[in-house]
C-alpha cells in the first residue's frame, strides 16, 4: 500500500470538526470517517494518523460512566441560554 504523505498541522485542524462530526457525533466507525473524508473531502490520511490526531484533539468514541455526569450536569445548568428547536435542545458535550 502506498504511503499517504503527511498532513500538517494546519491541514488536520480544517477538517478537525468534519472529522469529530463523522466520529463521535454521527458514531461512523474509524474507516468509514476515513472513507468519507477521502472521497468527499479528498483529505487522504493514514488510519495511524488519525489514531494520533484523535488521541492529540480527546476525542474518545466512547465516553466513560463518571464523565457522563459531568456532562449531564454541564448542559442541564446551559439549558436556559440554549435554542430550543422543536421539542429538544441542541447542547453540544465538549469538554
């Protein structure tokens, strides 16, 4: 397989919120993000790349128990300055 040449820094941080939305919002596994930021985006990057820039910007798949709480109680105490849209509120749980 042909080496992917490497990304600068600048280059991962465009497409950084694709990536996240790809990954963790929308819960594409790994390769799929690959894929579709390949073929949509042509940002070609090895897995070992992504494993790495995943691992620099925290940005775990899967988040443990106890940082559920926290988060819970982050967006419960922001619902009051939150848009609501259509029975729910859009709260977004970065740390």
């Amino acid at each position: 397989m042909p080496r992917h040449p490497k990304k600068s820094p600048e280059e991962w941080d465009v497409q950084k919120e694709r990536i996240r939305t790809y990954y963790v919002v929308e819960k594409k596994t790994l390769n799929e993000t690959i894929d579709l930021m390949k073929t949509y985006y042509g940002f070609d990057a090895s897995k070992r790349e992504y494993v790495r820039r995943l691992a620099l910007w925290k940005l775990p798949k899967y988040v443990k128990k106890q940082d559920w709480r926290i988060i819970h109680e982050r967006n419960s105490a922001q619902k009051d300055t939150l848009p609501f849209h259509q029975g729910t509120y859009h709260t977004l749980a970065i740390s």
